[in-house]
C-alpha cells in the first residue's frame, strides 16, 4: 500500500503537465489509476461511513413510485421505478373516459425499459418521443458519457426495433405530424450540433436540410406548443436565428422569421391569441429583459412583429408557454421565479405561492386544448411538488409531492434569504437551509455556487443533502453575478471583462456567512461543478485561508489553455462568455483569474476533484493537471484526492444508486476533513 500521494512527471515548458491530454496512452491510465487507488486509500477508515451515508439517503427515497401520468391523445404515459433498479421504466395504458389519471394495469404497455439496455455499464437516454399517431417511438441512447447517440425507433404494435444507420447523433428526434419523417441532429468534429436530417422511415438514408457554418452556433429542432409547426433554432451565447416548417409538409423548405443580427436573440413558438392561430416571438431587440411579440401565421417576419407584452426594465422575461386558453409568462422579479398568466378573455394574474424562496417553473403544458398546466414547485425545506394551475381561475392542486420516507418535518428546517456585499457595494443574494437548532452559533456549512451563462441556481429540496443537515450543516447557495438569478444584466456583469465579479461575489458571500456568525472558516466547505469548478479554483486561489475543504466536479479549471485550442468541444462558441485568447488584451485577462495558472506555493484546504474520462464538455485532463499542480505546489499536508471516473461523462456515472455512492463519499470526504466523522 502507497504511504505517498501520486507524483505526475513534470515536463519543462509553459504547460508542466501537458504530457496528460494524452488520451488513452498507458503512462495517462496509470497515473489516473494511481490517484483513483489514493483516494480510496485515504478514504478506506470511511468505508463504513460511506455505506451508512448511501443507506441514509436511499432509505429516505421511495425506490418503487409511479410517476404522475401525462394525459395525451387516447393514452395516459407514465414512469414506474422500482427498488434496485438504475434507471425508471416507461409506460402507457389507455386513457380513462372519465378524464382521471387512473391506471388500466392490465390495458399497460412496457414502452422502454432501459435497466435492460444498460447492463451494468453507462446509459443516458437522450430522445423520448412517440410520434403523433402513437404507433412508433423514437428515442437514443448514449452508452459512453461522451454525449453520441445512436439513434432507434421501435413499433409500438409489434415490439420491433430498427436502429437507423447514422453516425455522430447528438441525440435529438423530432417527428413530423406524417409519423413517419423523423429530424435530427449531427455533430462536428468539435462537438457541436451543427446539420440537421430529414429521415423518412423505411429509406436507407438521410436528407442534409441544413448545415451550420459558424462556429459560434448549436443547431436544434423542435415542435411547436400547437403540434402545428416544427422549428430549427441555431443559437450562440448572444444571437440566435429562428426556420420554420409546417408540420404537415415536412417535405418542403424551412422559412426563417429573422435573419441573424448580431446581439439579437429571439426565440418563437406558434398557437392562438384570441382563437386566432399566429406566431408568439420572445425578443431582446426592445431590451435585455425581452419582450413578447404576435405576428401572424401566413406573415411572421420580424418587420410584422406586433409587441404583445412590452419589455420592462425590472422584469426579466425568461419563457413563456402556449395553451389555447391562456399565455403563460415565466418572469423573474427581484431574484425570484414567477409565473404570470394571460388567460383568454380573462385579467391577468399571478400565481400566488407558499414560501419566501423557492424554485418554480411549468413543468407540463399538457395538451395545447387543456385548460390546464402543471407547475414544478420546491424549496430548500420542501420537496418538489407537482402542481396543475386552471389557468381560467388560478385555482392550484397539489397532484403529487416527491415523498422522503421516514421521519421527516419540513417545518424542522429553516429557510432564509440574506445578502451580501461585494467589494463594488453590489448586493448578492445567499439562499441558506438548516435545522432550526442549527442557527444562533457557528456551524459547519457547505457553501455552493455557479455564476456563469445566464444560469439560475434557483433553491432546490435534496434528499441526499438532508444527512449533512441532520448532522448540524447548514446549507447555502451563493446566487453570484454570471448566472441569471437577477436578469440578464446580471449574467452579463459576470462574464468577458466582467468575469472576476463572479469570483469577487463568492467570496464576499463567505465573508458575510463567516461575519453573520453562521460558520468559520474552520468549518466552511465550498462547492461547484464545470464553470462552478471554475468559480472554486478560482476563489481558492485568491483566498485559500477562507476555506476548509472544497469539492470540484468536472471543474473547468484549465480555462486558458482550453480556449487556445479551437479544436476541442465548445471552444469557439465558448468566445461569447470568456472571449478569444488569441486577443492579447483577453488572454491576460483569462490568464489573471485562471485556476491552472495561478496556482502557486501557499497552504490549500483540504480538495476533491472529481473528473469524468469520457467527458466531451470539461476533458478529464482539467482536473487532472490542476491536481498535479497543487500537488507539487502546495505548502500544506491537507488532503487532496482526485477521483477520475473512467466510464462516465460530465454528468458523472448513470443511474440512480451510483449517484447516491457519489454523494455518500462527497458527504464521507468533507465529515473526515472537518474532524465531524
């Protein structure tokens, strides 16, 4: 057994550790084999710790539940999930006359069932879409993590399944209303989606419809809320170009509503305003907060844009839906998610909600004729409910409510909202969960954060987490500048030249948790995933003696040299959020903040980085050089693992057991480190 941590060869260079980027070579397997077999060393006196974490968390899960039935067309669809299986099964049975969601178990239809497929390897299911007759499904699988899909369709009537004969597929499958042509995606050498096929069931191959040249863009296509239309979307981080077709010619040409101009993003979909069918467009061209615009059905080019709803300026519009009987604006409003209605022939209104913080967003339009939604509720101290809105009256039902076995009281635990200040005076949201006999004295606290691409970590119910609250934790979210909590000024105060706000707002949110008497430093551990791993190297850097412990999932800490290099996935699209190295002026400006490259001789907390081998977003190699930077650099004895996971991708291994594992040993790792085993 090693008594010394792995030591990585040092090459002589700008890049020391360069030599790991070389996939697949024996020297890069047995290095990451080595550190793998470190942490399990450090971390065996927590085996049973881990066990008894892993036991905790499934035990507060209900592993066989029937999920709440979709009602669509003479069918109710369905997920059941059953103990000591990875991954959900999926159903239909014959929809009930009498409108209730009740199941026919003995009418039931076994439509996939993917622990079958998966074996005991990696399995993401990408497509799920039954055609608009119901008699085919189409759905892809990625067996690798590396997010390549291959692409099947299976008769419902007879069982048959025929994978379709293409490469390189990121998963998407869009049916045309004949049920029989089928559109999807293909990816580029780097990664990005960027040709769309049409394939007619029955032919051999596929028909190129469009190919997207500049780099900067994703390709997508999707249906729209009226079944009526399809719609290609190709999309950077700031401009976005929308091509429709109808439906029920899928044979003919895509239209495009507004050519691409640069900075403006507009996002259309097509129903009924007043009986009348027409296109509903979200658009930035009045503001940053967007607007809603109309636009008829046989005229929707942008010069016949109507405003609908008008930007304003305290309001960021994030989405909206379409049902026949209402529009439903998803608002964000001083940090917090809310849902307006527009309902047909009726004021408008908003949805009234129990708690102070929370997350919210429309889970299910349902059918485009239903006078109702379902809403998706939760909250640091609440599980997720699944809620259905009348949209005429506002009423709420509570359908179903994600159960947490055993003793559990939502009114044990308390929510809080406070604020930071940054160094600039900008106020910082914190959302904050604990016991209630928790507060009023320092506790240890795990402090999590973002802050990148418009993303908003709206609070959300974990079951898993619940074992570090039980043991005293308190939990908190850092809402920093870079995700999109407060609008789109707020993203984009966090990004390009603004992009050491995101950094200076974490850290001010660690100093007011310390100051408010909620922790120390002795007891703060910090968290982040991808640019949240980013965000954490980062701070780490700047204020070590902040922190005791720090987890970095799938960290992108390797950010100059990543965004030098435009063959890999994501770069050049990448330029819009961080800008081009190649500049002089950004590649200082990168090279200032980046993890990697400033990390230097200076005591560390104790770190976890966690890596996925076949991670096409954050190659492994990220995490990787940045352990063996710290490894050699850092003036301190406290631990520091990497855990490579070598069948995985960005997301980490499938199923849902292996995610509770992963989360028994972060749980194990941090108890060990803060002296709380």
């Amino acid at each position: 057994m090693s008594l010394t941590p792995p030591l990585a060869r040092r090459q002589d260079g700008a890049d020391p550790y360069a030599w790991l980027e070389q996939r697949d070579s024996a020297e890069v397997l047995d290095y990451l084999h080595a550190e793998n077999a470190w942490l399990e060393q450090q971390l065996a006196d927590q085996g049973e710790l881990r066990e008894q974490l892993f036991e905790e968390i499934r035990a507060r899960i209900r592993e066989t539940d029937l999920s709440l039935p979709t009602p669509w067309g003479p069918w109710l669809y369905y997920q059941r999930t059953t103990a000591g299986e990875e991954y959900p099964r999926h159903y239909r049975c014959p929809r009930p006359a009498d409108g209730s969601l009740g199941i026919d178990e003995a009418g039931e239809q076994l439509l996939l069932d993917p622990n079958l497929l998966a074996g005991d390897g990696y399995l993401d299911l990408g497509a799920f879409s039954i055609s608009p007759d119901h008699s085919r499904l189409a759905y892809s699988l990625d067996t690798e993590g590396d997010e390549i899909y291959q692409l099947y369709v299976k008769e419902l009537g007879t069982g048959e399944v025929i994978a379709l004969p293409f490469a390189d597929c990121d998963g998407s499958m869009t049916w045309a209303n004949d049920s029989r042509t089928l559109f999807f995606g293909e990816l580029d050498d780097t990664h990005r989606p960027h040709k769309l096929y049409r394939h007619r069931l029955g032919e051999k191959d596929a028909e190129l419809v469009f190919e997207e040249q500049d780099g900067r863009f994703f390709l997508g296509c999707h249906r729209s809320s009226s079944e009526r239309q399809l719609i290609l979307l190709l999309a950077s981080k700031t401009t976005s170009e929308a091509w429709v077709l109808d439906a029920e010619q899928p044979q003919g040409e895509f239209r495009c509503l507004a050519p691409r101009a640069e900075d403006h993003e507009y996002y259309p979909d097509h129903g009924q305003v007043d009986g009348q069918w027409c296109w509903l467009i979200r658009s930035n061209q009045a503001g940053i907060n967007f607007a809603l615009y109309r636009a008829e059905e046989s005229a929707p080019t942008r010069e016949h844009w109507q405003v609908l709803v008008p930007h304003r300026e305290a309001l960021m519009l994030e989405d909206f839906s379409l049902n026949a009987g209402a529009i439903t604006l998803d608002l964000r409003d001083n940090g917090l998610q809310v849902i307006e209605v527009l309902p047909r022939g009726a004021a408008t209104y908003r949805v009234q909600l129990p708690d102070a913080a929370y997350s919210l967003h429309v889970y299910d339009d349902l059918e485009f004729d239903s006078p109702a939604i379902r809403l998706r509720y939760e909250a640091l101290n609440r599980p997720a409910q699944i809620r259905q809105l009348e949209l005429a009256s506002g009423t709420q039902t509570v359908l179903k409510q994600t159960p947490v076995e055993g003793p559990f009281d939502a009114d044990a635990y308390e929510s809080r909202r406070v604020w930071a200040t940054a160094a600039d005076g900008t106020q910082v949201p914190i959302s904050l969960v604990g016991r209630r006999d928790s507060f009023g004295r320092p506790a240890p606290l795990y402090l999590y954060g973002y802050g990148a691409y418009g993303e908003s970590l709206d609070p959300w119910f974990s079951h898993a987490r619940l074992s570090l609250l039980e043991r005293g934790f308190l939990f908190a979210i850092a809402h920093v500048r870079g995700g999109g909590e407060l609008g789109e000024a707020w993203y984009r105060a966090g990004k390009l030249e603004h992009k050491p706000n995101t950094f200076g707002d974490f850290i001010a949110c660690a100093e007011k948790l310390i100051e408010g008497g909620y922790t120390t430093p002795a007891q703060l551990a910090i968290s982040g995933g991808s640019a949240g791993g980013l965000l954490i190297g980062a701070v780490l850097n700047q204020r070590p003696e902040l922190f005791a412990a720090a987890i970095a999932e799938v960290p992108f800490v390797d950010i100059l040299n990543t965004m030098q290099n435009p063959e890999l996935p994501l770069t050049v699209t990448e330029y819009d959020e961080w800008g081009d190295p190649n500049e002089p002026a950004v590649y200082e400006r990168i090279r200032a903040y980046a993890p990697y490259e400033n990390v230097v001789a200076q005591a560390y907390p104790a770190i976890l980085a966690v890596a996925g081998y076949n991670d096409s977003r954050v190659q492994y190699w990220e995490a990787a050089k940045w352990v063996a930077k710290l490894r050699a650099s850092k003036t301190d004895d406290h631990l520091l693992l990497l855990k490579t996971e070598l069948g995985a991708g960005h997301g980490g291994m499938s199923g849902r057991y292996q995610a509770l594992k992963d989360a028994a040993l972060e749980y194990a790792f941090l108890l060990k480190v803060l002296g709380l085993a």
